[in-house]
C-alpha cells in the first residue's frame, strides 16, 4: 500500500487561490455545504494519486506522477513537465523541506513588492532520519537582508533573519546586513526554522536590501565527527592498512536542561571525553542566546580532591566574534579577554564555582589562540556562553569557515591535605603546621585577578609538650634575644627554613601593558604571621610603603608580640635570593645544600608567604616553588660540653625507661650544610647504680657497614666504611678517656636490634659519629632511637686506680674470693705521676688494635692458645693482646706506651688520628694513663706490670744546656728506653727496664758504689791484709811439723815410725 503525502498548498493551488506569506491560512480537511465540487475534485485526486507510484518525503509529486525535490517546487523553473510545481501565485514559503543524504538543495528567495510588506517567510527544514539524514545543514550563500546598526540595541530595523529548532524555546535572536560569502549553520535537533523578515524595502536602488539565496544539506550524525568525535584517529605513514584501528570514542556533550535552549549539564568527566561547545557547533552559533554549562565531579575518591579543568590547545577550534567591523581585514587573530570582549559582547566567562556569583577566573573571545587551562578549586565548574542579540554575517577578511568554540573538560585529583587548592573560594589562605617538609607551589587552579593568597608556615607538634629547658641558642640561629641573666624571649621548638627555587610570572598578553605597573604579581616572604593582605607596588616594597602590615605574637613557651619582618620579594622585574640548584637534584646527582645565604630562616615557628595576582592566571600563570621545613630544635636531656647536639642525662626514676634519640636538626647533617656530625650522650647515674640503655632503632643508609660480635671481646664491632657508627663507652674514671666498648654501624635489617647494653660503670657515654656527609644525608638516613635508665647492681669495691713508679696487676680466672667477683671484667687504670709517662709489659702477642674511630689492623695470625684475653686501651686506640701464663713471660713480650711518647720502633703500629671527642673532653692534652682490661673464659694467671718513665732533657750540641741541668736530674734511666725512672725502681729486685739494666751487679752492689780512692784503700788493705796472713802461716806450718813427729812416735811402733820417719824425710 502507498502512502500519499498530501500537501495543502498544491490542493489549493489546483483551484487558483495561491498562497502567500500575507494571505495564506491554514486549511484543514473543514469544507462548507456549497463546496461539493470542490470536495469532488479532492476525491478524484487522490484516487488518480493512489493509482501512481509514491514519492520519497523529500521530493514534490507533479500533477503527472513525476517526483521533484521539494526545493524545486516555485523555483521559476518547470522541473515537473506539467508546470504542476509552478502554480500561480506559489511561493517557497511556508514549506517543510526533506533531503536525501549525500544531496544539496539549493533555495531562493526573490524580492518581494512592495504591497507584500512587511513580508515573512518560515522555511522549515526537517531530517527524517536515516537515508534522510539526522542533522540540517544550512548555507547562506548570498544575504542581504535589511541593514546592520548594531550588535546589542535595535541592530536590524530593517528586517532579520531568526532561527528556531524542534523543541527549544524561541531566543529572538536576528541576523540582518550584507554578506556575500557563505555562512554555515549546524542544526542540534533535527528540525530548524528560518524566519525571513522584510520590514521595509530600500527608498532607491542603490539601497536594494534584499538578497536571499542558500542551500540545505541532510548529514548523518555519525559523519559529524568535529561536534560528536567518534571518528578515526590519525595513522602514521607505515600503518599498514590491514591494521585493525579503533574510532576514537564519542564526546560527552552532556545533558540539556530541560526548558533551556542550550544549557547543559556535565558530570564524572573522569571517565567520559567531555566536551563544551557552543550551540549548533562548527557552524553559526545563535543570536541572544545565555549558555551555562555546569561541570561537577560526583564521584571522588577518598582522599582525594578534584579539581576541573576546561582547555583548547588547537586554536583553531574556537572563533568568538569580537569586532563590531563588518568591511575591511581583520587584524591578527587572537584570543581576546576581558574587556576586549565588550564591543560584540560574544564572550565565554569561566567561573570558579556551579553559580554566577563564584569568582570569575576567565573570560574570553575572539580565537586563532589556544584558550589557556582554567581550573576550578573544586569539583564545580560554571561555563558561559553569551552572544549579542543582533548580528551579521559580514565579517573583515578572511572570513572563518568555524564559529563557536569546543572546549575539552579534563578532572585531576589531588591530594586533600595537600596546600594545592583552596577550601574557601572567598579566601586563598593556607595553613601548614608540622614538624615535617615539603614543597609549597603555586595552587593547581587558577586564582581570580587582584587575589592575594597567603601560605602560613608554623612548626608544632601537639604531641609532644613544650620542654622545660631552654633550647640552646646558637650562632646559625639569628635570636638577639638572648642575655646574661635572663631571657626575654625562649626560643622556639621549631623554626622554619624555607628556599625558594623557582619564580615565574608569564608576560601580559598586551605588550604594551607589560611596563605600566612594576610587580603587578609579585611573592613575599615575611618572617613572622601575616593575617591580611599587605599593600605594596613598590619594586623593592621600601618600608615607609607597607600598609596594613599586622603585628604577631611570637608562638614560643610564653609568649611576646614583635613586628614581622619582610625577609624578601619576588616579582618579575626583581628576584630575591634563590636556591635553583637545588632543582638539578635527582636520583644520582645530589648538589649542594642551600645555604642560609641562599634561603630563609625564621627567628620564630612561624613564617608566611604572601601571593599577590594582579591578572587571573588562567592568563598570566604565576609560578612559584619553595622548599620548606620545620626545624625541630628539640633534644633530649640537658646540654653537655661545647658540641652542638651533646646532651647529658642524670636525673631518672630507677625502673623507669625514657626515650632519647638523635637530634633532628637538620643543620646538623649535611642536608643543612654540615659536612661532619659529632654527638655524645653523657649518662650520670648515681655511684650504686649501673646505665641500662636499649637501641630500638637504627638508619644507617648508603653506607656499606656491617655489625658483628668480635670473638675476642664479644662485644659488637664495625666492619667496613665506619663513617656512620653508634659507640658505647664507659667513664669509671672522670679524668681516664673512656673506655670504648661495642659499636654499631647497621641496624635496619633488625639483626642487632634491640640491642641492650648494661654498663659496668655508673657513667656511660653512647657517642653518634658521622663522617664525609652530602647533600642527601638527614635524619632520614642517619637516625637511632632508644630508651635508658637507671638500674641498682652489686657494684665493685675494689680501688680499681693504681698509680706509682712501678706495679704489677695480676689476673686470674676465676676469681678466689666474692670481692673480685664482684669486679670480674672492670677495667684497671694506671695512672702516672705529673709530666711522667707509662711503660707496660705483657707476656703475650698482639692479635688486633683498632683506633676509637674503629679501624681495625690484624697484627698477627698467630693461633692463640687460650680463650682468655686483656685488652690495652689508650687515649688513640685500643690493642687485644693474647696473653701466655707467667712462668712464660720472658717469651713474646709486648711493650705498651702512653700517648705522647715517642719511640724509635718501626715495627709498631703507625700512629693513629687523634679522636677529637677525646680533645673535647679532656682539653688539648692526650690522656698518659693506660686501661687495662682482663677478660677472662678459662682458668689462668697473668700478670701485667708498668713502670713510670720520664723525658730526658735534651742537651744542644753546643753543651750550653748542661748549665740548667741539675747534677741529680735522670740520675736513674733505661738507656733503650731513653728515659729517666724513678730512683725507687732501681735495684728493687724486680727488672723493669726492657734490658734489667735497672738490676744490673754493677749498680745495685754497694761495694762497687764507692769512689774509686776509697776503693783502691779497701783493696790495698785487703792486700795487705792478705800477705799478713800468709806470712803468719808460713811461720805457724815451719814449727808445727817438728812436734807433730813427736807425738806421733809416742803412739806407733818403733817399725813403722822409723819406716814413715824416713819416706818424709828422704
């Protein structure tokens, strides 16, 4: 069955009664009594209709059955053969017009007389979808229509040209003038209407002022790719084109509110390709027409904060008309904002909210320039749209082939807590209270103009309560408050260290406004809080110009008010101190620390930054970035000597443990500029109590160092780059260095930790040390923590102290009686006489000595024969000697001096650096004592035995020296030592010297002690008395024989008498 389109002007038409724009009235199927002819002719007409084949919607059935477009009908031109499509009097006017896709009509509107003023003509132009197309393309051609006068008050007086669409309310909008190149417009529905209005015709012939000619096109939506996207992406030259390429995805042109003409709303642009654009985009945009496109993010994550951007970098996707010019050409196309926008009034404004009353952060038109970002401070955005109720389309050449704008929408998230937007959009205020650091940049949105923000820094920590005791007040740290007896203002906990890196203030788009006012846009750095905007143009914001500059109170334990101070000013034309170089640092390279020569430091906690934009930086970017920090000056305990982070601790709750840790100033490390970091942690517990102190936590990064136990000491020692270390000593003695004990050098792997240390002594001293420090070194990478406290043990009663001219020192294992085991592993010092120095022998070999800084030599690989070891600890270094029982002692001896005697050994160790903490601590002289140290496993007997050594003078070459030299002076030395002893060593039974020397026959017989006269007497007279006494016994033996043979022949027999009387004789 066909369907029979029924047109009412043709029907009407047949009858000649033509209609026009003036006399036409809509007929409906109502026909009188007396117009039975009239139906009749209907009836046939259509049963001749039903007999011939149906025409498509878009063409006009002639009379013969022939089908024509329908833009044919009344073109003067008899297209259907019978003249059915020119009837009298027809008009094009009035008409619904439908097209076939991939066609154009063309349409023409003549000239009407003079009679038919004022003259109206609705063309309606209709796609039926499908092969019939979804969107109307329209194209004037030729127009001339009345004149132009203006764009915003009674522009069209003569006539105008109005467009409405299928279901949008009618905006009154006109187009009116002269144009003579094609003007395009897009329909959004699929439907529009053209009104053609002729008011009044021109006086002469010069002022002809009607000229209507165009065409109409039917488009498919899915080829409308620059309005839809959707269609297919850019391929490069070696695709292959058997490569499966995806369209891109459709734009979001959002939701239209309902009773609107083109506002939209747009939402969770995250995940869709929004798109704003202006209405009937690419082509003319409509007439007295106001746009809101509002922008909301619904879903954020948490923790998140979204902020909404809105951008065109291709300039050419946005033409706003701004110049009211209608002949000539057109100046350099660009992007005009704010006021330059006022002469047409066709401009987009950006608000930084979901009303018109949020602050305005962008306004613009014209186009050929890439719209800059603007971004919201939130997850709303307000774009709109507004055009002047009159226009034309006439424009100076060239004349642009786009109109409207398409703008891409873009959702970032940001951390909530971060300082990078605002909370409030009435007040750019920031607050950053902590003890950590940062960055501060400029805010990720844009700011309105004239918008000062302003960025408080303040060091807290409400975690922890403020100290009792005053922190230390240094020379880096520029206080002036400070006084002998009293201080008028405590330093504060924290302070603020802030380097500005980076500061950049894009140039005014009008170049002949970049000199006008210096500093429009400009960033101080005020030393204090500042709680409102200060007033200052000046390029260098000399004082007497500060205005409104409030007065703070300074934040420390009590309190006090003082002015703020302006520490710097950035601005375009003036760059204040910087720390640029800090911007090269990566993951490989780290520069030099700022120096406060290149940064800031606050006298308080609290410092502020103050922003000022002069011009929304949605179009003059302001860029700024600073490195911030709180300084935390805090340090556990009281201050203890001269070092800059050694604390002492003394009074504590026996059983109670309390944390201590190292300092967390960061000038102390080589972040902050210092290239070495000593601290010392002095533990005074009471004379009956001992120091329990356990290691939590250890951060040793980048330095290759390992912890072990030392087999011959048990205790923990470092192995490797000891450049970073945490040793324990012991202090029995307060005028002995410290006894060195275990160290440690690694600790974040746990293998060590906790690690617990119990003294021996009631004073300790755990010592933090680090060496050859950069730029990436901090308290982050070198940092302990740990707890202490006071414990009660049996303590040693034994006077540990030996002092003369000689001793020995006897240690066994184990211990004979309770008293010595109460004292088993306690050190032993020698102490020698004033200006004397110490000589030590031992029975043994070295196996290690190491200096306090932990450098270890081997000196031999002997096996040792017995787990016992004694330890030799000097005021340089310490040596573990193997020691061999004493009926052994002559073999392998080991010979120990105090610091500050020199020997002519070169087999010895070579001597090692002096430790600088034992400088500090016992002034510039090294220590002469010697600690001695048994550490006993298995049964044995050792003995240790010192002796007292002395200088001797040395005497010039020119012997003048013996003039000063006392006749008894070194009357008793070791001539291989070189050194004078004391007069009581000497022959006292025992060898001290290395040779015996000092017990020597020679010197020790007192014989032999006397002058040689006195010993040649003692001689003479022992001759003498020698020949007296042999002379003596010559007489005696010469009459004792005679009487002997008498009284032995009284007792024999006369045989053997006369026998024996005559063998002695004979």
């Amino acid at each position: 069955m066909y369907k029979i389109p029924f047109n009412f002007d043709f029907v009407i038409s047949k009858f000649g009664a033509p209609l026009n724009c003036a006399r036409r009235e809509m007929l409906g199927f109502q026909v009188e009594a007396s117009s039975i002819a009239l139906m009749w002719f209907v009836s046939l007409t259509i049963v001749a209709a039903a007999t011939t084949p149906s025409c498509k919607i878009s063409e006009f059935i002639c009379a013969n059955g022939r089908c024509v477009s329908l833009n044919r009908y009344c073109n003067n031109v008899n297209d259907c053969g019978d003249s059915s499509d020119e009837p009298r009097y027809c008009t094009p006017c009035n008409r619904t017009y439908y097209g076939e896709v991939g066609e154009t009509y063309k349409l023409e509107l003549h000239r009407p007389r003079e009679p038919k003023i004022p003259y109206i003509c609705h063309l309606t132009f209709t796609a039926n979808g499908k092969e019939f197309g979804d969107i109307v393309q329209l194209t004037f051609d030729s127009f001339t229509l009345g004149r132009f006068v203006s764009f915003t008050s009674d522009g069209c007086p003569d006539g105008a040209l109005q467009i409405t669409e299928l279901n949008r309310p009618h905006v009154g909008g006109s187009w009116c003038g002269t144009s003579w190149c094609p003007e395009i417009y897009y329909s959004e529905t699929k439907s529009v209407t053209i009104t053609v209005s002729l008011l009044r015709l021109a006086k002469d012939q010069n002022g002809y002022n009607f000229d209507f000619r165009m065409e109409y096109k039917l488009l498919r939506k899915q080829s409308a790719t620059v309005r839809y996207g959707g269609g297919q992406p850019f391929l490069e030259v070696n695709t292959t084109a058997s490569s499966s390429v995806e369209p891109e995805t459709e734009y979001y042109l959002g939701d239209l509110i309902t009773g609107t003409y083109c506002s939209r709303i747009f939402s969770d642009c995250d995940r869709k390709r929004c798109r704003l654009q202006s209405p009937n985009f690419p082509g003319l945009y409509p007439r007295n027409v106001t746009c809101y496109y509002a922008v909301r993010q619904h879903e954020i994550p948490e923790g998140k904060h979204a902020l909404i951007t809105v951008r065109q970098s291709k300039g050419q996707l946005i033409s706003i008309r701004s110049q009211s010019a209608l002949h000539g050409t057109a100046s350099t196309r660009e992007l005009k904002v704010w006021n330059a926008c006022d002469d047409v009034q066709d401009y987009v404004t950006v608000y930084d909210g979901y009303t018109t009353r949020d602050p305005i952060i962008l306004k613009f038109c014209g186009g050929g320039e890439a719209v800059p970002e603007a971004v919201s401070s939130g997850h709303e955005l307000l774009v709109e749209f507004s055009t002047s109720p009159f226009g034309t389309f006439s424009h100076p050449t060239p004349v642009q082939s786009l109109h409207g704008f398409q703008l891409d929408v873009e959702v970032k998230f940001v951390d909530q807590l971060s300082p990078m937007f605002i909370k409030h959009k009435r007040n750019c205020e920031f607050w950053i209270r902590g003890t950590d650091k940062g960055i501060l940049d400029n805010p990720l949105h844009s700011l309105p103009a004239n918008t000062t923000c302003l960025y408080h820094l303040q060091g807290i920590d409400t975690t922890v309560s403020p100290s009792p005791i005053p922190f230390r007040p240094l020379s880096r740290y520029p206080d002036g408050i400070w006084r002998q007896t009293r201080l008028l203002f405590p330093p504060p906990r924290y302070r603020v260290w802030l380097s500005v890196t980076k500061f950049h203030v894009t140039g005014s788009r009008d170049l002949q406004k970049q000199d006008q006012e210096m500093c429009r846009s400009s960033l101080k750095v005020w030393d204090g809080q500042v709680w409102t905007g200060t007033n200052c143009n000046d390029l260098f914001c000399s004082k007497d110009k500060l205005k409104n500059v409030p007065k703070t109170s300074m934040s420390g334990a009590l309190g006090g008010g003082k002015n703020v101070t302006l520490l710097a000013r950035y601005c375009r034309e003036h760059i204040a101190r910087t720390c640029d170089h800090s911007m090269l640092a990566n993951i490989t390279r780290y520069p030099r620390p700022c120096s406060l020569t290149e940064s800031f430091l606050s006298s308080g906690d609290s410092l502020t930054l103050e922003l000022q934009v002069s011009d929304s930086t949605a179009l003059r970017p302001v860029q700024f970035r600073a490195l911030y920090e709180f300084v935390d000056l805090h340090q556990d305990g009281e201050p203890y000597g001269i070092g800059a982070c050694s604390r002492k601790f003394t009074t504590a709750v026996q059983n109670i443990q309390q944390k201590f840790q190292a300092p967390r100033d960061i000038f102390l490390y080589g972040r902050g500029g210092a290239k070495n970091l000593s601290c010392v942690y002095h533990f005074e517990a009471q004379k009956d109590e001992k120091v329990k102190i356990t290691l939590t936590q250890l951060i040793f990064k980048k330095r290759q160092c390992q912890t072990h136990v030392n087999p011959n000491t048990d205790r923990l020692h470092c192995y490797g780059n000891t450049s970073a270390a945490v040793r324990f000593f012991e202090v029995p003695w307060d005028d002995v260095p410290a006894v060195p004990r275990d160290c440690l050098c690694s600790g974040s792997d746990g293998t060590n930790l906790p690690f617990t240390y119990i003294s021996t002594s009631n004073v300790v001293e755990l010592r933090f040390d680090v060496t050859g420090m950069n730029s990436s070194d901090d308290f982050t990478t070198l940092f302990f923590e740990g707890t202490w406290q006071f414990i009660r043990t049996p303590i040693c009663s034994r006077n540990l102290r030996r002092q003369g001219a000689s001793g020995e020192i006897i240690f066994r294992y184990p211990s004979e009686s309770p008293d010595e085991l109460n004292c088993e592993n306690y050190p032993r010092v020698i102490i020698p006489g004033p200006k004397k120095f110490l000589y030590l022998k031992i029975s043994g070999v070295i196996m290690k000595h190491s200096s306090k800084s932990g450098n270890e030599t081997s000196i031999t690989s002997t096996r040792c024969g017995t787990s016992n070891r004694i330890t030799i600890h000097t005021a340089l270094y310490s040596a573990v000697i193997c020691p061999y029982i004493m009926s052994s002692r002559r073999h392998n001896l080991v010979e120990v001096f105090s610091e500050g005697w020199q020997t002519d050994s070169v087999n010895g160790p070579s001597p090692l650096p002096v430790d600088k903490v034992e400088i500090d601590y016992l002034g510039n002289e090294l220590s002469k004592t010697i600690v001695v140290e048994f550490l006993g496993k298995e049964s044995g007997s050792y003995a240790v035995s010192w002796l007292e050594l002395a200088r001797r003078r040395i005497v010039p070459p020119n012997g003048l020296g013996l003039l000063w030299i006392k006749a008894d002076e070194c009357q008793y030395r070791c001539p291989e030592l070189d050194a004078c002893i004391n007069a009581s060593v000497w022959c006292n039974g025992v060898e001290d010297c290395p040779s015996g020397i000092d017990e020597a026959l020679t010197h020790c017989s007192l014989l032999l002690q006397l002058p040689p006269l006195y010993l040649f007497l003692v001689a003479l007279a022992i001759l003498l008395s020698g020949v007296a006494t042999c002379a003596i016994a010559w007489k005696r033996c010469r009459r004792r024989p005679r009487s002997f043979l008498q009284t032995r022949l009284k007792s024999l027999s006369s045989d053997t008498a006369i026998i024996d009387e005559k063998g002695v004789i004979c």
